[in-house]
C-alpha cells in the first residue's frame, strides 16, 4: 500500500468483509487476520495530481504515529 501511495495513487474504496457464518472460533481468527481486502485505486490525471496527493499523504503521516494504514481510517 505504501508504494501505491508514494507513486501518487489514490485510494478511493478500502474494505476487510466481515466473516459470514461459520463457527465462532473461525470468525474470532478471521477477524485479527482477514483472508481478503478489498481495495479500488485510482491513476491520477495529471502529473500534478499525483504531486499533491503524494504530499498530502506525506504530511498526514508524520501527523500519524500509524503512518499511511492510519490516513485511510
């Protein structure tokens, strides 16, 4: 993820499905590591688009002790 960032992509869709049915035990697991994430990037239209993103995204970082994964929240 940190490498579409740093390229100027933007996400626009991020998601982890909830586990459907299934015996607790397994939804328990599947909850700390899901087995799919769902995720819809977009190319920038210009090359200044991709710029400014790249420079937003650095400046929420350093706001962030997470980093990149805590600007998508």
């Amino acid at each position: 993820m940190s490498l579409l960032l740093a390229q100027g992509m933007i996400l626009r869709h991020f998601d982890e499905p909830p586990p459907l049915g299934g015996n607790a035990e397994k939804e328990a697991r599947y909850r700390c590591i899901p087995y799919a994430l769902l995720m819809e990037w977009e190319k920038p239209r210009t090359w200044h688009e991709a710029r400014e993103n790249l420079r937003r995204v650095r400046r929420l970082s350093q706001r962030s002790r997470f980093g990149h994964a805590d600007i998508l929240r």
